[in-house]
C-alpha cells in the first residue's frame, strides 16, 4: 500500500495520544466486510490522495502533498454530537507541523454499521527524493 510508512507514523501517534484512548485506531482495509454490530468507537485510517510535483529539471527531487484519511464510526447509542466532538480531539491529537490542510465531513448516518459516521482528511507536506 503506498504511503504505509506515513499511515503507520499517524496510526502510531493517536495511538499513543492522550485523550482519544476511548477510541479504537485501526488501517482501513479495503474490500474486506465484517458482519458485526460495532459496540465501541472505531477509526480507519488509509491513504487517500498523493500530489508530488518536480521541483528540479532532472527530476530526481519532489514536492508536494500527502492525504490520510480518517473514518470515525460512533455507534448509535452514544449520539451524533459525540461523534463530532471525538473527530475535533483526533484531529487535535494529529496535528503537528507538518499538517498542511485539514477536510471534515458531516456527520451522517450509516446504516449498514449501524453508527454515526464522521469523516477527516489530514493533508501533509512531502518531499521526496527519487533513488537512482
């Protein structure tokens, strides 16, 4: 999966952050369905956009920006405004320098798991050096 490292990095950080831990961090994996009725709050993380633009004229050096997904599912019994205020701490668990742009979504109902879905995109700076 590209940007594994970053998404990893981000998974790590809330992970071991003070204030979410009522909140279970985990990699979106695609394709894969489970069957179950969520009992507690839940978080995948994936990569989601990948922007890199030459910044030399043999280009081996890129700039540009990375974006990490973030889906909150809050089950239904704990209520939408809870799933709001959950998001607003994760994002303030993540932020560091190097965020450059952040996108939040509405909180909708999402039938199929049976809880309130809220969802963020944290971009990041990037540079990259291509290896010969």
């Amino acid at each position: 999966m590209y940007l594994s490292k970053e998404t990893n990095a981000l998974l790590d950080k809330l992970k071991s952050s003070t204030g979410v831990e009522d909140i279970c961090f985990i990699k979106a994996c695609p394709y894969a369905t489970k069957q179950t009725r969520l009992e507690k709050k839940i978080c995948t993380l994936s990569p989601c956009e990948l922007d890199l633009d030459s910044i030399s004229v043999d280009n081996e050096f890129f700039y540009g920006k990375y974006g990490i997904e973030l889906a909150l599912y809050v089950p239904y019994d704990f209520g939408s405004p809870v799933a709001f205020d959950d998001m607003e701490r994760i994002v303030r668990a993540a932020m560091d320098d190097a965020v450059c742009g952040i996108k939040l979504s509405t909180v909708l109902k999402d039938s199929t798991t049976e809880c309130y879905k809220v969802k963020a995109v944290l971009t990041f700076s990037l540079s990259y050096c291509r290896e010969a």
